[in-house]
C-alpha cells in the first residue's frame, strides 16, 4: 500500500509585486535581488486574506483534478510557518471552509520542508491502513512578516504619493536580506491509498538539527516571553525572522546534496533514472550549485522561484501542479523532492507520479 498524488491544484494571489516596487520602500534594487537570489516578482495577499484562504482555493482545484468529493477524505495535512491564528492551526479552518467531515486534521511546522514531512506523514497513515484520501496542503501569507507601514504598502504599490520617511526607509532596509525573498501561495495535493504498490511515496529521508534553530528563526511573539506578544518585541522588530543568510545558504547546499545522494543510493537508482527534481525555491544559486554537484540535465529541472519568490511550504507542491498542468509529469515517471529549510530541517523524497 502506497500513498499516491492523484490531483493537484494552487492558488496564487493576484497582486504582483516587483523588485522595483519593492526599491520604492526600502534600500534594495532589481538587479541586487535579481542576481543574489533569482527572485523577479512575487506575490502578496490583500489584507483579509489567510493562509487557509489559500490552502482552501488550492484544495478545491486539487479535489477537481483528482475527482474526489470533499466527503471522501479522511485525513487533512497543512503545513504552514504563518498559519491564521496562533492556534488552532489551519488545518481545522480548511476542513470547515471545504465542508470535510470531522475528519482528523494535522498542522505541521517544518517550514520549508514542510511538504516533505507531510509526505512522511500521509504515506505512514495510508500504509498503517488510518487514511486512504488525503488533503495534504502547503500554503503561506508571508506578507504578514513584512515591516511595513499602512502607508508604506500603499506607496509600494503606487497607491499614494507619499513615501516613507527616513527612519522607515532604515527599518524597512533592515529586514531587506529577508523580506525580498518571499511571496504569498498555496498548494495541494490529493492523495489516495492504492494497492499496486508501483506508484506513489517510495522512500524518503528526512533530518532535522534543532541545534541550529537560531540561524533562521523568530525570536518574539512565543511563549519563551510573557506575555507573549507585547509592544517592545515589536519595536525591537522581533515579529520579523531572524536569518543568517550565508551561513543558511551554505548548509542548505551541503545538506540537499547529502540527502539527495542518500535517497537515490539506498533505491539504487541515479539522476538518469529520474524524469523531474523538484527543489525547494529559496535562493535560486543554491539550487544552481545542488544541480552542479548531482550533475541533473537542465530539462529536469523546474524554477519557479523567478515568479513567486521564496513561498515556503508551497513551493513544492506548487511545482508539481505547474508539471502537471503543463504536462510534465508522466504517470510512472519518478520524481526526486528536495528541500531544506528553518529548523534546521531538509529531506529528500522519491514519488513516482
Ligand atoms: N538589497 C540590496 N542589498 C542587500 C540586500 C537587498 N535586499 N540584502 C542584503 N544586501 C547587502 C548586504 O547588506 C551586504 O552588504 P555589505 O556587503 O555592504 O555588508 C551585501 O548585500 C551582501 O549580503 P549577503 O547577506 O552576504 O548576501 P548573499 O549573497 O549571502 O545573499 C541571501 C543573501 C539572498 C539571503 C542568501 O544568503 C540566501 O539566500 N541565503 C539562504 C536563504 C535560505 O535558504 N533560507 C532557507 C529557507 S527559508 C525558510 O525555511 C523559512
């Protein structure tokens, strides 16, 4: 018994916003963001619109391609690093909104990997015999994280002549490292049990180091603190993640490629073997160098990273629904997963679709 992806769906919100915007509120350019990481547009949610607004609109195009009724599933599985409230997580608010039974429903934290663990997570239950049609979604409102006044988004999107004032400008450019990387999304999959045992999760490997938590991390608003949220965490700008973008690039580069190796060598298989890599879209130099060192063809490589950013637990899923609608996901053709992100945390998966 396997768990198969049957159907997929995503949902990208519809402001488009560019570099050059974004050099409107703080010290950054097009060319810096271009080069340093391969982001060229991403996109933000409107006020109002939730992480689970997202998850939702992608699971009901996933239940579409899949044909599968909402009352047929019987697990839910939401990753996500900004869900809607502190609890309860997304998950429960999914189910509601779609109408799904009162059927379990998990909201998993592994960030960028986020996707990577649902898998673990949905293959156990179907192979326990616990689930046979899963929901598993991956989807992030990172615009929440972003520093800005009311005024400055209106001046980002040319909605007012007024631009920040000089110490916003220097606490908008503070953050820069950071907040130019990420976008708005959500993704789904549906997942069925099925019995051929051919297709579907084959093998994964996951890690995980809690030692380096504070090199991508937010250090306010938790309940270390008490209270916890207040207006000095706030004035110290501890909402917004920490990151230690060299010392992050250079793990996450080492490890991919580790847990790559690791995963293709235990099934015995190579890169000739595999149609399609799906990396996780953080920095696209990263990806450039896993891509180097496991020597994969271009023509097995999909980006997405140019057009939504860094978009978290969505980026995996949203790169398999974009193979699949433009048709290149063959059924039985096998993909490698990989992923690395906050925690710190990495994985990489074999699926065959
Ligand atoms: N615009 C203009 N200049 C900038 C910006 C910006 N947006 N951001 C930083 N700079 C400046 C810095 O201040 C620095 O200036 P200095 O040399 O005068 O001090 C210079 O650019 C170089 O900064 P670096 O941080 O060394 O730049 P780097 O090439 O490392 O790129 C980046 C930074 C893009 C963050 C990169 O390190 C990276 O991608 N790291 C990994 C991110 C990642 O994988 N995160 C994990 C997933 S996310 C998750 O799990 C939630």
């Amino acid at each position: 018994m396997r768990a198969v992806i049957v159907g997929s769906g995503s949902e990208i919100p519809p402001t488009v916003v560019t570099n050059r915007m974004l050099s409107r509120v703080m010290d950054t350019s097009d060319e810096w963001i271009r080069e340093r990481s391969g982001v060229e547009t991403r996109y933000y949610v409107e006020p109002g619109t939730t992480t689970s607004d997202l998850g939702v609109a992608a699971a009901r195009r996933a239940l579409v391609a899949a044909r599968v009724e909402p009352s047929a599933v019987d697990l839910v599985v939401f990753a996500t690093m900004t869900p809607d409230h502190y609890f309860p997580g997304a998950g429960p608010l999914l189910q509601a909104k779609l109408g799904l039974g009162n059927v379990p429903c998990f909201d998993i934290r592994q960030q960028c990997v986020g996707f990577l663990y649902g898998l673990q997570l949905v293959d156990a239950h179907v192979r326990a015999g616990l689930a046979r049609t899963v929901l598993l979604v991956g989807a992030e409102v990172h615009s929440g994280f972003m520093p800005y006044t009311a005024a400055n988004w209106d001046y980002l999107y040319g909605r007012t002549d007024v631009p920040p004032t000089p110490a916003e400008h220097e606490w908008n450019s503070r953050f820069r490292h950071l907040t130019v990387l990420f976008g708005d999304a959500g993704a789904a999959v549906v997942m069925r049990a099925e019995e051929d045992g051919s297709r579907g999760v084959i093998d994964q490997v996951l890690g995980t180091d809690g030692a380096e938590y504070d090199k991508l991390y937010v250090p306010g608003t938790g309940f270390k603190h008490r209270p916890y949220t207040d207006p000095e965490q706030f004035a110290r700008g501890d909402h917004i993640p920490v990151m230690d973008g060299r010392y992050v690039f250079k793990l996450a580069t080492t490890r991919m490629v580790e847990v790559a190796q690791q995963v293709l060598e235990r099934n015995r298989v190579t890169i000739d073997d595999v149609s399609l890599v799906l990396m996780h879209q953080a920095n696209r130099r990263i990806n450039e160098h896993c891509q180097k060192v496991l020597g994969i063809p271009d023509a097995k490589v999909i980006h997405n990273i140019q057009k939504y950013g860094n978009t978290t637990a969505a980026t995996i899923p949203l790169l398999w629904d974009e193979a699949a609608r433009e048709g290149r996901l063959r059924q039985g053709d096998l993909v490698l997963l990989v992923a690395f992100g906050a925690g710190m945390s990495w994985g990489a998966t074999l699926v065959r679709a």
